[in-house]
C-alpha cells in the first residue's frame, strides 16, 4: 500500500467533511443497508467505507463564525478574517460562553 499524505484546510476540509457524510448517509439508505444499531457490516462497501473514514480522520466541525464582509467561514476567535483581512466584530458574551 502507497502512503501518501492529503492535506485539507479551511473550506476545504469542511466540504470534504460535508461530502463524506452525504456519502455515509447515502451508503446506509442503499438496498441492503444494515440497521443503525447492528454490529455486522452488510458487505464489503461498509466495511472499506468505515475504513477511509476511520483512516481521513477529520474530527468535528470546528466551531466557526462568519466574515460580514465576504461570507467566508472564520474560527470563532479570530480578530481578522484569514480571507478577506477584514477586522471582525469582538464576540458577544453569550457567542462566548457557547464555546
């Protein structure tokens, strides 16, 4: 097996997490699906498939907030936008005490 190394960033890394969970979802409604709460994987397609996702490891959707000037998603702390360098507003205590 070839390792290689993938890197995703950004909005990128969030797309790719929004695509591999419209996939898990779509593989589980296919004819044949498993139910939720089984232990035995329906074929081989569940079995890879729980694999790449095992091994892309993308963790959760980090909390984020949105530039008012270009709509592009900003970590919830940040002072400037990364895309746009717009300074962003300070957070409100309660967007605060959210994270």
């Amino acid at each position: 097996m070839n390792n290689f190394m993938l890197s995703f960033a950004g909005a990128d890394l969030s797309r790719l997490r929004t695509l591999v969970t419209a996939v898990g979802k779509e593989i589980a409604l296919a004819p044949g699906a498993t139910a939720a709460n089984s232990s035995t994987p329906r074929s081989a397609l569940d079995t890879s498939w729980s694999s790449l996702v095992e091994m892309l490891d993308l963790g959760k959707e980090p909390v984020a907030r949105e530039c008012p000037t270009c709509k592009h998603p900003c970590a919830i702390g940040a002072s400037r936008c990364g895309h746009c360098w717009t300074s962003l507003p300070p957070l409100k205590a309660r967007e605060t005490a959210a994270v």
